[in-house]
C-alpha cells in the first residue's frame, strides 16, 4: 500500500497532480506501458529514442505537437535527447508551459471548441473534442481539461 501512495507523490511540490500527468502522458508517448515506467521520472529520453532514428524522432515530434502543443523541430529535440535529460526534468520544463499557453480550459471551453455546424443549428463534434490538446494521463485514460470535470472521470483544480 504504501508503495502505491508513494507513486502519487512522484512531485512534491505538485498540489494540482498537473506534473504527475504530464509525466505519465510522456512517458507513455515514449512507449512505457507498465504503472512504474508511466510514473517514473527518472527515464532518459534516449532511452526510447536513439539518436539516429529519424522516423522515431520525428514521431515522437509529432505526438509531442498533435498531444501537447509542444512544438520542437528536428534539431531540438535531437539536443534533448543528447543532453540526458529525464522525463522527470522534460515534465518540470514543458509542463508549466502548456498550462500557461493553453490555460486553465475547462469543460465549457471544450465543448465551445467541438461545435460544428449542422442543419438548424450546432452539435458537439465527439471526434473533435477527443483530438484536441491533452493535458495528461490519469489511470489509462487523457486528461481534456486543466480545471472542473475531465473525461478521465476526474475533477481537476
């Protein structure tokens, strides 16, 4: 038990659990399965991607762009990968980033953002809602929202 308690306090200084599921989220773009490789920031970055795997780099660019917002071109993220850094240290650099350029978006914002045009007036777009930016990985589920009701069957604050 107390094991398990300890794998949510993978940041101390995290009163929000926003940099526990940014974490998650990347390490899982990175390809851990596992709960412990998901909660664990003491992964290096290389050790999923080498760097002279093109094809990989640039897919993982594209998840980090299509998941997050991050935008990165070739050369930065070959850099990060050389540099050693953890995912630990990547989440305590982009993370904030994300909540600062996207915002707090809650659940009315979403939906605002999924709204397509029909005959005789709007309907939510579910496929719409479900490509837009992440925040996280809670459980196995992504994270929608920076505050109130999210789809991961969590309330954020």
């Amino acid at each position: 038990m107390d094991r398990d308690l300890n794998l949510f306090k993978t940041f101390e200084d995290d009163p929000k659990d926003r940099k526990r599921r940014f974490l998650r989220g990347l390490n899982s773009l990175l390809g851990c399965q596992s709960l412990e490789g998901l909660e664990n920031k003491d992964v290096l970055l290389k050790e999923h991607i080498e760097l002279y795997e093109h094809e990989r780099i640039l897919a993982l660019r594209e998840r980090l762009a299509n998941t997050y917002c991050l935008e990165f071109t070739k050369e930065e993220l070959v850099k990060l990968l050389a540099s050693d850094m953890t995912t630990g240290e990547f989440t305590e650099k982009y993370c904030p980033v994300i909540y600062r350029d996207r915002g707090n978006v809650d659940l009315n914002t979403l939906i605002g953002s999924s709204m397509v045009k029909i005959e005789g007036g709007l309907a939510v777009d579910l496929s719409k809602m479900d490509n837009m930016p992440k925040y996280g990985l809670n459980g196995r589920e992504w994270c929608d929202v920076a505050e109130g009701p999210c789809s991961c069957g969590a309330w954020h604050h």
